[in-house]
C-alpha cells in the first residue's frame, strides 16, 4: 500500500477530527500543511501510530486501511452486475416477487432488490392493476421523480403529448428522458389494460452490448465514452409547452477505473450532432453502429407481454426498453423513480449498491 501524507491526515477518525455519531468530518482539510509529514510513525499486529507536528496522534486499523485506501478500491467494482442476452436471463429463471411479500416483508423486498440490481429489471406479480397501488409499489424502495410527464404518469395511444410513446406505433430500443442532465434513474411500468394485438415490451440490456463493444473494438467503446452529444425534446402539444436538453456521451463510465455507469442511447430524441469537430463526428457514426448492431442482436433480446397485475421495474441508465405496434385500446400507468433513493433501499436492506 502506499499512502499519502495529507490522505493520512485528512482521514484521522480521532474524536477531534471526525465525528462517530452523525459520520462527518469535523476537521477543516484545507487547514492541513500540504507538505506534511508525520515526527514518528509506528505500527504494530493491528494497527498503525502517526504522530503529527503538532503532538496531534492518528491511529489506523491496518484492515480500515486495505478496505479503504485509493489504491485498494481501484480493483473494486462499485456495482456488482449479471450481464445478460435473452438465454442468460431465462437460464437464471429469475422469479418475479409477490405483491404482498414485497410490501409486507423485508425478505420479499431484499430478493427484489438482488434482482433488480443484478439484472437491471424485475418484476412484481398479483398486484391491482389501478394506478394507486402501481403508486403504493413504487413509494417502497424510492422517492417518484415528479417530471414534465407528471409523478404518477397514464397514457393511452391518444397523442395527448407531442411525443410517439402517445401513439400505437412500434418504438425501438431506447432509454428515457436522455434530454435531461441526468436521465431518470428507474422507470416503472403497468400494463391496466389491453384490448388488442401486439404491444410487448422489448428489453435489451445496454450493458452486455457495450462490453460486447469494448471486446471487440475497444477504440469504439472509448469514443462513445468521451464523446458527448445532446438529446432534446420541443413539445408544443396542447397546453404542453417544453424544450430540454441533456448534453452527455451514450456512455458514462467511472474514470478511476473505467466501470459503466449510464447509458444515454435514444435515437428518436438524439439531437443535432455539433460538439465534435469533422473528423471525429465520422468515427462517432462507426461506433454508434458497432454499439447499434449489438443491440439489435435478435438474441440480446428480451421480450414480455406486460399485463395486468405485473408490475415491471426497468434500470433506465442500463436497460434498454421498446415496444411493438399494438392494435386496440391499451392503457399504461408508471412513474420515474430517483436513482440515490432506490440505491438508499438496497443498502438498507445489507446489499451493496
Ligand atoms: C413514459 N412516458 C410515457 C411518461 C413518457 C415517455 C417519454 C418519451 C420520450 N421520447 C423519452 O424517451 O424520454
Ligand atoms: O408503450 C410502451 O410499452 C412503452 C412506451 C415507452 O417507451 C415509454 O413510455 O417510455
Ligand atoms: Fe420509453
């Protein structure tokens, strides 16, 4: 391990220093000498003795300090994942959790939550198919992100807004709300109502493509990552009136230690291409297919009839959702959730997250 002075100094965990109750840092960092060093170091089985300059004593376990330094977290992985093609996910035969389980008990919402993280989708069964019990399941792992589609949003293919999802029309494989400067976490859908023909609901994990793409051709990967570009939406629908703009690359990775993090991927909203010059905008059209081929690959393909009482969770910064052309009246209820807030659940319930 090595260890920086400062480093050392700025994570003191004396009761002058750091305060146990609320977990905050009571020393001002900006205090500290930048150039300084310890009078004496001394370190025995368990623990490691720094005494400072100024008399002040800074004791370390020796195993706070493997789990915590930079250069042991860099090997880490922040989010332990299953990547998935269509055959991987139905092998895992993973089970969709009851409706009363899940509200009822921490063991029904902590399987829930397991799935959810490792496959970025999961589903609750035998729930009432009303919008107020849709809001009930969405109100027990977060926080509903209230957007310009509302909190508890309903839609039928009625053009009501300026946008296809308002339609009966096939709409492929795409994220959501990628025109934000930071796109909605989680994306909850309830099928109330069908009468008709087609209308499943595709899924394709964007994560499995992409890792698909770094193998292949690493140099694709690495410009879809640093290149940002911009999503919009221009609503002028009724009395809707909006314009967003979301400005980022399609992929979003951790820059310690390279790991996704975020998918931006929607053709439809993807806006005009002006932040690159010439030669790079002809390169970022090379990657794009190689990351579009992959995830239209017939076998990286999930797909699911939503209907009544099965309530589907979607990561939207991993997963990938579309849809069919449908025929009939269908009715669907949903919401955004936060992000920090599902995150928050899953790491109550003792899982990394
Ligand atoms: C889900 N709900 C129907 C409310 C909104 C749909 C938003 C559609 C938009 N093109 C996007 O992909 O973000
Ligand atoms: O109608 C659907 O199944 C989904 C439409 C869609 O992409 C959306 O609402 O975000
Ligand atoms: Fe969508």
């Amino acid at each position: 391990m090595r260890l920086d002075f400062v480093w050392l100094r700025d994570h003191c965990r004396s009761a002058s220093c750091y305060n146990t109750k609320t977990k905050q840092r009571s020393l001002d960092t900006a205090s500290v000498d930048l150039a300084i060093r310890p009078q004496a170091v001394r370190v025995d089985e368990t623990t490691l003795f720094l005494t400072w300059p100024d008399g002040h004593v800074t004791r370390y376990g020796l195993e706070w300090l493997v789990r915590n330094s930079y250069e042991g977290q860099k090997q880490q992985v922040m989010h332990p994942r299953i990547l998935w093609n269509a055959e991987i996910y139905r092998q895992a035969q993973v089970p969709s959790i009851d409706c009363r389980s899940f509200l009822e008990t921490d063991e029904g919402l902590k399987e829930f939550m397991q799935n959810f993280l490792l496959y970025g989708i999961a589903f609750v069964e035998n729930v009432s198919p009303t919008k107020e019990d849709t809001k009930i399941l969405a109100e027990r792992i977060s926080i509903i992100r209230e957007t310009i589609y509302g909190r508890m949003w309903y839609f039928t293919s009625d053009f009501s807004r300026g946008d296809t999802a308002y339609t009966k029309l096939a709409l492929d494989r795409h994220t959501d709300t990628t025109y934000f400067q930071e796109p909605c976490g989680i994306q909850v859908f309830h099928c109330l109502k069908h009468e008709g023909t087609g209308g499943r609901t595709l899924l394709v994990d964007g994560f499995h493509a992409a890792e698909q793409v770094l193998r292949q051709a690493p140099e694709h990967f690495e410009l879809l990552a640093r290149v940002p570009l911009k999503h919009e939406y221009v609503e002028n629908v009724g009395g809707c009136h909006n314009h967003m703009v979301g400005v980022g690359p399609v992929l979003n990775v951790y820059p310690w230690n390279n790991e996704l993090y975020l998918i931006r991927y929607n053709n439809y909203d993807r806006a005009v291409f002006n932040t690159v010059p010439h030669d790079v905008v002809r390169r970022w059209y090379h990657a794009h297919r190689a990351l579009t081929a992959e995830l239209r690959r017939p076998d990286n393909e999930l797909w699911v009839k939503l209907k009544p009482g099965k309530v589907l969770f979607v990561d939207n910064w991993r997963v990938l959702h579309g849809r069919e052309a449908f025929t009939g009246y269908r009715q669907l209820c949903g919401c955004y959730l936060t992000r920090d807030d599902v995150l928050n659940t899953a790491r109550l319930l003792g899982l990394q997250a």
